[in-house]
C-alpha cells in the first residue's frame, strides 16, 4: 500500500468519485479542490505532496496558469496535466513547464494509477534495486579490495567505487551509502600499501608505470596535435566524482572521444604535480635543469609562477615542429570573465591550456569558512557545489561557445582531494612544510604506520632541498598535526579536503577528450 499524498484539481471533481474512491482503497491521501487559486492554497499548505493532478480547463486560472504558479512555488513536485484538448501547443506549452506526465479526458482509475506507480513508485522501486544490486556487489567489491594489484585495476575499483557512491546518492540509500564509505577506507588502506610498494620503481622505470603527471602532456595530449585546435582546461582538483558530475552537463554540446586516467606524482600537491605536467619532468629534474623556474617549499614566492615557460620549454623538447601555443590562467573572477572573452581566439593555436584554479579555491575556503562547511559538508554536498558553480560559471559559457567549432577539448587536472578524519602528530623544525598531507624536513618525528617515508628524495623524483631533507606523505585519510595546539587544530581541520597524500581520491585523476557533437 502507498501512503503518498495527492492534490487533485478539476471544477468537475464531484464526477470522479469514483476514481477517487479507488485510489483512496489503493492506500493513496487524496486532497480536492475545483479551481486554481484553491489549488495554489493546498500547495502552500502542505509541504508533502507528492504529485498534482491538475485539469486544464478549470474556469477562473487555467490549468497552464496554474501550472506556471506551482512551479514558482514548488518546482520539483511532479504535475500531471488532464485535458480534453489535444491541441499541440496545449500540450508543448504543458510539456516546457515541466509536467511529469499528461493524461486525455476521459480517464479511467487503471490510467491514473499507472501514472502514480510510474511517478512516484518508479523512484522507490529503483532505490530498492539500487540497495539489492549494492549488497550483491558488496561483497565482490571486499574481495577485490583484498585482490587487487595492478595499476589499471586499482583505476577500475576507484571508478566502480565512484559508480555506486553516485548511484547510491541519487537513490538516498542511506544506510548502503555508510557501507561504501567503509568500504572506500579499506579500498584508500590497501591502496596506499599498492602506491607504497611501486611507487619508486614507478620512477626508474617509465615503461611498467602508470601515466603519471610528468608524461601526461607526451602521452595522452600531444600525439593527438593536427590540424584541430586544441583547448585544454585544467581544473584545479578535480576529482573524478566531480567529473561525473559535470559529465551530463559537457555531453549535451559535446561527445566523449576517450575518457582515461593518470596517477597524479608524489606530492599530490600543485607545487609538484602541476609543474610536472607542465614541465614534462619529476620535480627533482626541473630543480636541476630550470632552477630558476623551482622554488623549494620553504621558500618564499609563488610556487607556479612559470607553468608557462616550462610549458614553451617541453613543446621545444617534444615536438619537431613549430607549435603555436598559449597558456591562459584563471584565478580571480575578472580573469575568468576575460577568458570566457577571447576563448575563441584560442582556436588561432595549436594548442591553448587554461588552468582554472576555482575548485581549489573552494575546497580551501571549506577550510576557512563555516557557511561553506555548511553548504559542502560531505562528498554530495561537495559534488553538488561544484555542479552549481560550473552551470553558472563563465568556465561553462567558454565550453558553449567553442561547441559549434572545430576544436579539440581536454579536460584534466593535476590532483584530487580527500575528506581527512584521522589526525597523525608529527614533529619537526621551523622549516618543515604547512601541508596537512605531506611534509619535506630534516628532523622529522612521525608514526611510520600513519605515513610512507621517503629517505632518498631523488629516488623518487623530489629535489632535495638539504642534504638531510626526507619526505613523508599521509596515506588514507590522515592528516598531520603538530603538537603545538593539537586539539584545536585537530578540530579545525578535522572533516576538510585536503591533498598532497596518497589516496583514490588524489592519485587517480580524470583525463578526457572531447569533440563538439
């Protein structure tokens, strides 16, 4: 039996008894009214109906004004459209305002619940597959988790992980969504002990890696340059959950040539990561060969203020031929207006890549700012803040216009972000590094089971800034503190996203390619 609660609005109400009558002994609440304005009151009154039955041909209100004023009122509750007039710009006028469903006069009870069952049933039966399908797939999931050994699967278990996160989200499966967060920690553990163990190896030996920060531009970006134009746009942490948000959106303009993978260097951090990209080189090599372009972590300045001429310097060892290129970055609202501005002019190039850093300003802010601790408490939350931003960004009115071009889109990032829960102390010198998920120092005292140690920077890529500097990096969702005021801090920082560690979340970065429908 449903318990959901109907409004029907018809000025011949008296002759549908019986249909009444036969959903009220199906389990359904049934509330009456003959005229628009009636039914602009019950709407206002209660604030759990679940669908609107609405006639279009009361007198006083039509049913297409009263529809209009519903939406403005409460715009997601579900109207079904009964008319008589099969008109077409009746109904194309009904079917623009969003009504979930139309129905032709006479109805009869079977028609009207039908249309319930298909409204509102539809949406519990789907949740209740979603949960069943889940815990068939549980248990498989637990299994992998303690299986799995290979670059390419890891990237497979973090995407089917994604999968049912979003899947589980839309169906509101609350308790199944606890579940899968348990199950994504153990997934970041073991994972963690995966990065830990090839990570080096990955270093010296290129060809057995995965594509990694410093070969994403040779591998995935550059063997596609001819003569379409390519416009890159990265996004500043952007997560792959992110991605899929965003996806529905970009895939209405745009077809998806390749939807691939990276795994982000060590720091997953923008100092790091980016400049390798840009650079086309572990961070160790680009202090050695362009160590006027390098800053160490301690040291005062911008810490990528020459993606661009690393950038110029990677095209010139890479490509044979002349290449015209840009590179554009947007960190302020007017700079971002500005490339929305002369996005088209891009397509003068061979390739342009525009860094939007918002996404890492907002996780960032969440850090600082209690309204949007409030706004973006969790991962739905977040992903929801993201998709808001994007429809309303001058970022999405530059992808609209390049649409009806012949150009080539690349979205990417340089690094993800974890929600962090588990405080790690850690002690060092003044000169150690901020960071809540890595530090570079001399005298560093830390829980080896919390972190991986990285003795010998050069072996795995880092510059070394004293002869006795060593990395360590957070695994999972763990994040350092210091002694000093550890309790508040530890607060402070507790339940923000945060990068520069090994986890699903960081590591594992989208790269896709995109091509106007």
């Amino acid at each position: 039996m449903s318990d959901a609660k109907i409004l029907w609005a018809d000025d011949e109400i008296d002759l549908l008894k019986p249909h009444l009558f036969f959903l009220e002994k199906k389990g359904y609440e049934m509330i009456t009214v003959t005229n628009g304005n009636d039914a602009l009151d019950e709407i206002e009154a209660n604030n759990d109906l679940d669908v609107v039955f609405l006639d279009e041909s009361m007198p006083g209100l039509t049913g297409l004004e009263t529809l209009a004023k519903i939406k403005e009122k409460r715009p997601n509750i579900p109207v079904v459209m009964i008319t008589k007039n099969e008109a077409e710009n009746i109904m194309e006028e009904a079917i623009g305002a969003q009504i979930a469903d139309y129905l032709i006069k006479p109805v009869n009870p079977n028609q009207i619940l039908l249309t319930l069952k298909k409204i509102i049933d539809n949406k519990r039966l789907v949740h209740e597959k979603t949960a069943s399908d889940y815990q068939i797939e549980f248990r498989k999931i637990m299994m992998d988790i303690q299986s799995v050994n290979s670059i390419e699967d890891w990237a497979s278990m973090y995407k089917n992980i994604i999968g049912w996160e979003l899947k589980l989200e839309d169906g509101n499966v609350d308790q199944m969504e606890d579940i899968l967060s348990m199950q994504k920690t153990e997934a970041n553990a073991s994972f963690s002990k995966f990065v830990e163990k090839n990570y080096e190896y990955w270093v010296r030996n290129a060809d057995e890696a995965p594509v990694m920060s410093h070969n994403l531009m040779r591998k995935k970006i550059l063997p596609h340059l001819d003569d379409t134009p390519t416009v890159v746009f990265l996004l500043d942490n952007l997560r792959y959950d992110q991605w899929k948000i965003l996806e529905p959106i970009i895939t209405e303009l745009y077809r998806i040539d390749e939807e691939d993978y990276f795994y982000s260097i060590l720091p997953t951090s923008t100092q790091y990561s980016r400049n390798a990209i840009f650079a086309g080189m572990m961070p160790g090599e680009i202090a050695k060969h362009y160590p006027q372009w390098w800053l160490n972590d301690y040291e005062e300045g911008g810490k990528n203020m020459k993606e661009a001429e690393l950038f110029s310097a990677q095209l010139d060892r890479l490509v044979r031929r002349e290449i015209k290129h840009d590179y554009f970055k947007v960190t302020k609202v007017a700079k971002a207006k500005q490339m929305n501005d002369q996005i088209l002019n891009y397509l003068q190039n061979d390739i342009t890549v525009i860094v939007y850093n918002f996404i890492d300003m907002l996780s960032h802010a969440r850090t600082e700012m209690e309204v949007l601790k409030e706004l973006a408490g969790d991962e739905k939350a977040y992903r929801s803040l993201t998709k808001s931003w994007f429809l309303n960004s001058p970022l999405w009115q530059a992808f609209q216009k390049l649409a009806d071009k012949k150009v080539r889109v690349v979205v990417t990032t340089d690094h993800g972000t974890i929600r962090v829960k588990q405080p790690s102390k850690v002690i060092a010198d003044r000169d150690t590094t901020t960071n809540l998920r890595y530090k570079v120092g001399k005298n560093l005292q830390y829980d080896k089971k919390d972190v991986l140690q990285i003795l010998e920077p050069e072996k795995a890529g880092l510059p070394r800034p004293n002869m006795s500097s060593k990395f360590i990096f957070a695994k999972n969702d763990t994040f350092f503190l210091y002694p000093n005021n550890y309790n508040y801090y530890q607060k402070y920082y507790n339940d923000t996203f945060q990068h520069g560690g090994i986890s699903l979340e960081e590591v594992i970065c989208p790269i896709i390619r995109l091509y106007p429908k």
